[in-house]
C-alpha cells in the first residue's frame, strides 16, 4: 500500500468496514508509530482500537504512546476487558501506573484479575509509592548481570533479556540479594568483545549516581540533568536496585514543572489538560479563584489610599506620582521573586542560603534603586510647575526619587524573600507569584510613598 502525504479518515473507515487486514497491517508498519497516530486522530475510540488489532503487540504499544491522554483512556474504557488486561500488560511499566492512576478505580479492579500475577504484582507496587517520586516514575524493566560473568556470558545474557526490555543505555550489575554494585555501560560492553574472558566485574563503574525511591521527581531531574545520564537507577536505603528512570520521563518531569511554575508564577492553578481541550468552567475556576483573592488584596490599596486622604487633598500632584511608585515595587519584587523560584527550582539556591540572597538582593536592590530613583527625580523636577500647583518642583522631586529607590528596594527584597519562606513552610515557591509580589508590593509601596511625602512636604 503507498500511503499518500494525507490519508483521509474514509479511506481508513473503508479498510475497517472491508475487513482488509492486509492493508491494516501495513498501514500500522509503514510509518513511524507517531505519524500512524496522527493519522488516526479523527477516529473514535472503537475504531483506533480495532485498527490496533492489525498490528503486532509491541508496534501497537508504540503506536498507543502517542494518542493524546484522553484518548488512551477512552480505548482502555471502551474495549474488550480481556483484551484490555492483555494489552495493559504488555506496556512500560512507569508509563501503565500513570495511565491506570488516570482511569476509573472500579475498572482497575476488575482489569487487574485477569492480568498474570507478575504484571499484578507489579502495578500494585508501583502504584504504592506516591505520587511525583522517584518510584512512581521508574520502570522495573532494566539490563542486570552478575560481575562475575564473563564478557562473552554477558552478551548471552543480554540477548536473552533484550526482547523483555524497553532500552538499554546501562547494564547494572547486581548482587545475589539484588544489591546494586556497579554499571557498564552497553558501549563498554561492545567494546570488551575482544576480550571475551574479561569478567564483567572487571569492568564495571562502581561510582554511581543514584537517586532514593522516595525523591521528588524534581530531585531526579536535577540529577540526570547535572550528571548528563540516559537513565539513572532507583534504589531503596539498602541499596536493591528496584528499577530505572530514563531521559525520557525526565524530559515529560521538566516540561510538567516548568509549566507548573509557569502557571503559578502566571497567578492561577495548574491545568492539566491541554487548553482547547479544557472545559470552560475548569480554567474558569482555576483562574477566578486566584484572580478573586488578588482582587480583595488589592482593596487594601483603597484603604491605604485613604488613609492618606489629607496629603492628597494639600498636595494633589501626589496622586499623579503613584502609578509610577507602586509599579516600580511590584515590577522589580516580581523580577526577584522569578530569579529566585527559578533559582530553587535548578538546585541553585536552598532555604540556608536565605543570607547570602538577603545580602546579595540587598546590594542589587540598592543598585536598582538609585538608577530608577535617579529617572523618578528627573522626571518629577521637570514636570510643569502648573500642574504640580503651589508645591515646590525640586522638593517633590526629591520625595519622588528617594520614594522610586526605597520602593525599589523593598520590592527586591520581598520578591528574593517570599519564594524562600514558602519553600520553607512546605510551599511550592512558585506561589509566590508575581502578581502575588506585586500585590504586596503595591499596598505597602503606597505606604512608602506618603510617609516620605508627608515627612518632606507636610510637616
């Protein structure tokens, strides 16, 4: 069959309604599994899952991976529950626990009897640890040998466990009780076979980068990422080796938390799904929820305002000041407050080293604030002396300028310091958001801004 750039879905509904398993065949073969997957995107669920049927298991858990996740679960719910236990079998450990979290419970549980007792076994470990550490994450299908083969033995060992494994970067070598000894690497390996007596133990890494079962997901990318690894094994606090986690669900970790972070530091919740494909109410109550608490924050702007009714009232050009004063709080707290949580975020920076950022954010803020206070003071000393009415152009300057540099400064040293106390009290830092800073920021900011007003020209 010569597939054309564009297969239109009738063709394919045709091929199904035909019963052409011929050409179902190599429609599921002659392309890469991701291009197949998009070709079936307009095809139910029942459909997708029929035309699955024509491909061979492994190809068609490749092609499976890259359906969207709400499709997947619509095929798991909607298929044969015997042919679904099978199936649900035969994927990636990692990524089957986090389908199955995805799915109904009651269905679950009626999947997993018909499953063999090894898969079973399984999913219900994996599912045990909790959600976004290391053991959620791993699969329990990796490369293992004893150091004490030899080359050529590992070799044959290898191909019999080939067929069962989803890669393989490393070879891990264990022990009798499965504690994890050492690494080769598969090029070490290939490149040993000239030398087919060497015993595996000979070879061997033993300085290794692990992560413990009960990391955060954060933990593990952070290493894999320093270390530059393809995978990175999981262990327990004896040492077993219990399974690996490779680049590619640290890559679906990276994304996922830097798009938390980015939702957060944005001032709304997470949304899962993707944004088209949301409902309506759900990214309405993600955002109004923020958006309201923001708002009645906010309010204490009116309040703070209105303490200062007198000194507007004597000096109305004030009020003509005070966009630019708060702004410059929550523009420069948001700034710190984005270089910090990122800074976190890295492993760069952690709670004890809140004094080193003090001090650092302390001098940067200073430096910020004489640059900007310096433009305050120049703007405000030639603002026509007509619309700044009776008070003095370069006195009202100088509360503007020094009021810019103080703002400033605050706004730097709460936006370093709220992303650290969060993380602190157990919090994500990125809610320390910066419309969250900037809120902050703007309330007290305005109470910088009068006292120095009120100190200068009201008394």
């Amino acid at each position: 069959m010569n597939l054309p750039n564009t297969l239109y879905l009738p063709e394919l509904r045709e091929m199904l309604a035909e019963g052409n398993a011929a050409e179902l065949r190599e429609f599921c073969t002659a392309l890469h599994p991701a291009s197949t997957a998009d070709f079936m995107e307009g095809l139910s669920a029942e459909e997708a899952w029929r035309v699955l049927q024509f491909a061979e298991m492994p190809t068609r858990v490749q092609i499976f991976s890259y359906f969207p996740r709400e499709k997947q679960i619509q095929i798991l719910t909607s298929g044969d529950r015997a042919e679904i236990a099978e199936f649900i079998g035969h994927l990636p450990p990692d990524d089957r626990v986090d389908l199955l979290n995805d799915v109904d419970a009651d269905l679950v549980a009626q999947w997993l009897p018909l499953m063999p007792a090894a898969e079973r076994r399984d999913i219900l470990r994996l599912r045990a640890f909790p959600e976004n550490t290391a053991g959620a994450m791993m699969t329990t299908e990796f490369a293992r040998l004893s150091e004490n083969l030899t080359v050529r033995e590992a070799l044959e060992e290898l191909g019999r466990q080939a067929g069962e494994l989803e890669t393989i970067y490393y070879i891990y070598i264990l022990d009798d009780e499965g504690h994890l000894r050492g690494v080769v690497s598969a090029r070490q390996l290939v490149s040993a076979m000239g030398k087919p007596n060497t015993r595996i133990g000979d070879l061997m890494e033993e300085n290794l980068v692990t992560v413990n079962v009960d990391d955060d997901q954060e933990v593990v990318a952070q290493k894999v990422a320093r270390y530059d690894l393809l995978a990175i094994p999981v262990v327990d606090q004896a040492r077993h080796m219990l399974g690996i986690i490779t680049h590619d669900d640290v890559i679906d970790v990276v994304v996922e938390e830097a798009s938390e972070d980015a939702y957060k530091m944005g001032g709304m919740m997470p949304i899962a799904e993707s944004y088209l494909e949301s409902a309506f109410i759900t990214i309405w109550r993600k955002r109004a929820g923020w958006l309201s608490m923001l708002f009645v924050a906010e309010l204490f702007t009116f309040t703070a305002l209105a303490s200062f009714e007198e000194a507007i009232q004597k000096v109305v050009a004030l009020s003509l000041f005070v966009p630019l004063c708060i702004s410059t709080g929550g523009n420069s707290g948001s700034q710190a407050a984005t270089l910090i949580t990122r800074a976190i975020a890295l492993g760069q920076i952690t709670v004890r080293d809140w004094f080193r950022v003090l001090r650092h954010e302390l001098l940067m803020g200073m430096a910020l604030g004489v640059t900007l206070g310096i433009i305050g003071f120049v703007r405000a000393a030639f603002t026509p002396q007509s619309v700044l009415g009776e008070v003095n152009h370069w006195t009202l300057a100088l509360v503007i300028g020094q009021a810019v540099a103080i703002i400033c400064l605050w706004g730097t040293l709460t936006g370093s310091m709220l992303p650290i106390l969060f993380k602190r009290l157990g919090f994500d830092p990125g809610f320390a958001s910066s419309p969250f800073v900037a809120t902050f920021v703007d309330v007290t900011g305005i109470v910088i801004y009068f006292t120095i007003a009120e100190a200068y020209l009201l008394r």
